[in-house]
C-alpha cells in the first residue's frame, strides 16, 4: 500500500483515533495498577520497541545488541510474536545456539533471518511472550532477553525499555491509530527509559537535533542516542545452478543497472540508502510489508527488471530470508548487509542497566 493510500485510510480513520487512543491509556493504567497481571523474570528484559507502526530498524538494531552484549559476556534470548509465522504453537524455538530449527513460513521472516545472523544466539517465539522467554531462560540458560517489539506488550515486565525513532519519518502525522501511525498517544513515552534516533546521515543531523530536543523537553528524565546506519558489504546470490551460490563482496563491486525490490514497511528507505551507498537502481517494486513471495512473483519481478534493462536484482535481507534453492531466478540477486555504527554511550547505559538488576 503506498503512502498517499495510507492517508486517505487514515483521513477516515480520523474521528475514531480519541476512541482508540483512550483505549490504550486505559489499558496501560491497568497494568500500571495491578489490575492486568505482568510476569517478571529472573533475569533481566531489554525491551525494543516503538511508538509508530513499524520501519524504525528494529531487527537490525536487536541483532545489534545481541551481538555487542555477547561479546560482552552476557548470554542473550531474543523474544519475538513471530509476526506472520504459521505456528500456533505457544513456544516456538527458532535457534536454540546451535542451529536454525525453524522455517520463515512457520516462524515468520524476522526471527528467523535474527537467527542466521545470530546462529550462538537464542531466538524464541511466542504471542504470549512471557513463554517462550521462560524456557529460553529455564532450559537454555539465558541471562539476558532482548524482548523484539515490546513497547506495547505490557505484560512481561522489563528492566529497560528503549523507544525507536526514524529520523527521517519521526511520527509521520503525529495521530493515533486508525487516524495515523501512532500506536499510543505521545504521552505513552513516559514510560519508556531512553529514545533511540536511527537513520543519521550527514545531511539530517539538524532534523535529528530538533526531534531529540523536542523529545526530552517533554520527556526531561529520558536519555537520548543518535545511530548511524549503512551497509558494510553485500552478499550475491546465484539461483541458476543446482544449488544457491552465495557470495560476499564489497559494495562497489555490486553489479550496475539493478532492479530493487522489497516487502517491508518503508521501501523508500531502503531505496535512498542504495543510492548513498553508490548503487544504480534503474526501477523498483514494491510489495506489502512481510510479503509472502511465490514463484508469480519472481516471475514478475525478473520481467520487469529486463525490461527495465537490468542486469541484476537487489532486495532486503529481510526479503532475502525467504527465498531458498527451490525458487528460481533467472538473475542474480544481492543484499546489502545493514549494519548499526557501535556507540558506546548506549552500550554503556544499558549494560549498566543490566547490571543494577543482577545486583538487586
């Protein structure tokens, strides 16, 4: 669904936002009270998360932290919902530190490509999540869950809740679902310990100021982190032979003349950081947000790009996860590996974090 689409449903969706908005107060008041039940672990939560409705980076900022907190000592489980993975089942293991027990079809896409990036790590999912996160602590030892999308799951209780904001599209019209993209009103920040800004470039680091100062005027006792994002190398996929070739490169030995496609939130994100990374993208696709692709659509998508004249297909990582050997190609594919910038003031405040609550 494009943007201009997406505002008109929200201009109609507009009288009905106060009604929702009211809604979700009520219902953190709730859990604020007591009255809606929240599990606490033996171990502390980091929950990630947001207040608009998906694109702020969240998979690859878990798989960020994951990785820097497990070169720090700690044993992390990733906690995700699974969001369009066919399993119905309460707990479901994806990655048990050793090896990818599940398929993107059953799991859904982004646990499982948290999985292949992460393959020492624990990845369960769950739609209750507190399950799967006890068992990733009680029979695999975790020390640490990093709980994916969290913000607004308020029944499992964490110890540091961190809010993702996309510099580039913030708050989009600042309106509560089903009037915009918010999920709660503004004021649901209260209850979170620190913004993260991602996307920072060059050329919005004035946008990035004013947002972080807008933050923290209305919300004084949060802290506030820029992340820098960009692809560090690009891995080339060949479909043609009997099995999938895979390959990793450089950027700027991606093939020229390519045809960009995706199925996520935000493609024009992916789209501008390609073109900053010196790519040539002749023409582009988009499909819905978790697109499940079929052998039709690479079809279609092979098609275009020739006439187009493009020599190859570039696409998400994230899309990437659910293409196999048994789909077919008839041009090679690449995908740019999307990586965070370390910054050690955030590393710091939440290994503190962490730390005050194992010595509670």
């Amino acid at each position: 669904m494009d943007q201009q689409t997406k505002n008109r449903l929200y201009l109609l969706g507009r009288p009905l936002s106060p009604f929702y908005g009211s809604a979700m107060k009520a219902r953190a008041w709730f859990f604020r009270k007591g009255i809606f039940k929240q599990h606490r672990l033996s171990v502390p939560v980091v929950s990630v998360g947001n207040l608009t409705m998906g694109g702020t980076g969240k998979t690859p900022f878990i798989i960020y932290l994951a990785r820097l907190l497990g070169e720090r000592g700690f044993k992390p489980a990733i906690v995700c919902r699974g969001y369009r993975g066919k399993s119905r089942a309460p707990v479901n293991i994806v990655c048990d530190g050793e090896q990818l027990l599940m398929t993107p079809r059953d799991a859904g896409d982004e646990p499982v490509l948290m999985a292949r990036k992460l393959p020492t790590a624990i990845v369960a999912t769950g739609r209750r999540r507190a399950l799967p996160a006890r068992q990733a602590v009680e029979a695999y030892r975790a020390d640490l869950i990093l709980l994916d999308d969290g913000f607004q799951h308020l029944s499992l209780y964490r110890d540091i809740d961190l809010v993702l904001f996309d510099i580039d599209h913030f708050a989009g019209n600042s309106r509560v679902f089903p009037g915009g993209e918010l999920r709660e009103p503004v004021t649901a920040l209260s209850r979170c310990d620190a913004f993260v800004l991602t996307g920072l470039r060059e050329d919005n680091q004035d946008r990035a100021a004013s947002i972080e100062q807008l933050l923290l005027e209305k919300f004084p006792d949060k802290e506030s982190f820029r992340l820098s994002r960009s692809f560090s190398s690009c891995i080339r996929y060949d479909f043609n032979g009997p099995s999938l070739d895979m390959k990793k490169i450089d950027m700027t030995d991606v093939d020229p003349k390519l045809f960009a496609f995706s199925g996520i939130a935000h493609p024009e994100r992916f789209y501008r950081m390609l073109e900053s990374s010196g790519c040539d993208v002749m023409a582009t696709r988009d499909f819905g947000d978790h697109h499940a692709y079929r052998q039709k659509d690479i079809s279609l998508i092979c098609e275009e790009a020739r006439k187009n004249c493009c020599s190859a297909l570039i696409t998400t990582e994230k899309d990437m996860v659910k293409f196999d050997s048994s789909h077919r190609f008839s041009l090679p594919i690449f995908t740019p590996v999307l990586e965070y910038a370390v910054h050690e003031g955030l590393l710091e405040f939440i290994t503190h974090r962490i730390c005050q609550r194992k010595n509670d």
